[in-house]
C-alpha cells in the first residue's frame, strides 16, 4: 500500500485537470480525475483520497450536492477545496459542507504557488 496523499481533482474542464498535473508534478501524490459529480462520487469511494479539489459548478451534480451525498466519517478523513468561476457571494453552500470545507479558490487562479501550498497542507493532515 502506497503513502502517498491521494488527490482527486473534480472538474468538468478537462484544462483544469491539465492544470492540476502539471501544477502538482513536482509533488508526491496519486492524482485522480472525475469530469463529473458521479464519477468524482465513485472515485471518492474507490480510493479514499486525502484531498478532494472540488469544482461547485459543473454538469450534473454540483460539488455542494456531491458533498452532501458524502458522510461525516468519509468527510472527516478527507480535506475538501472547493473552486468556482464564481465570486464566493454567487455560491449557495449547505451549512454542513461550509463547516467541512478546508478552502476555497476562485478560478482563474492566480495564486498557484497559495494553492499548491494549500494541498500539501491539507493533505499532511490526513496522514
């Protein structure tokens, strides 16, 4: 069994999924990539990854909903980022996943070197 923090990137932009690779290559992690709430859903499940970069807006599913389909435990043992191309006051999030939320970034992202920071904090607390 592996060490490494696992990170699943969910996203229905496939740019965003280059972005994550090529950000975080220098970086010690199983990265893992979702287009779409279910398929995040059942690679959330399959690998119990660490971090979880979440996308709020995409099709099907919203990352608020994806959130609230997981439980307290799955929660607690994994750090959420949430991202949007949205301005934080658009974002309607349930009470329960704002307490469960460790960040949130807006796209574009113009802070890389915060983000990165960001995962690798998130993800040495799970470890």
């Amino acid at each position: 069994m592996s060490d490494q923090p696992k990170v699943l990137i969910v996203d229905d932009e496939v740019v965003i999924h280059k972005l994550f690779t090529k950000l975080l290559s220098d970086q010690d992690y199983q990265l893992f990539f979702a287009t779409n709430g279910e398929d995040g859903l059942a690679l959330f499940e399959q690998e119990s990854p660490t971090v979880v970069v979440l996308d709020f807006r995409m099709l099907g599913a919203t990352g608020d909903e994806l959130m609230t389909r997981l439980s307290d435990s799955q929660l607690a043992k994994t750090s959420i980022i949430m991202i949007s191309g949205h301005a934080v006051p658009d974002i309607d999030l349930s009470e329960r996943n704002q307490r469960k939320l460790y960040a949130y970034y807006e796209k574009p992202f113009f802070e890389l070197a915060k983000l990165k920071e960001t995962i690798a904090e998130a993800a040495q607390l799970h470890r």
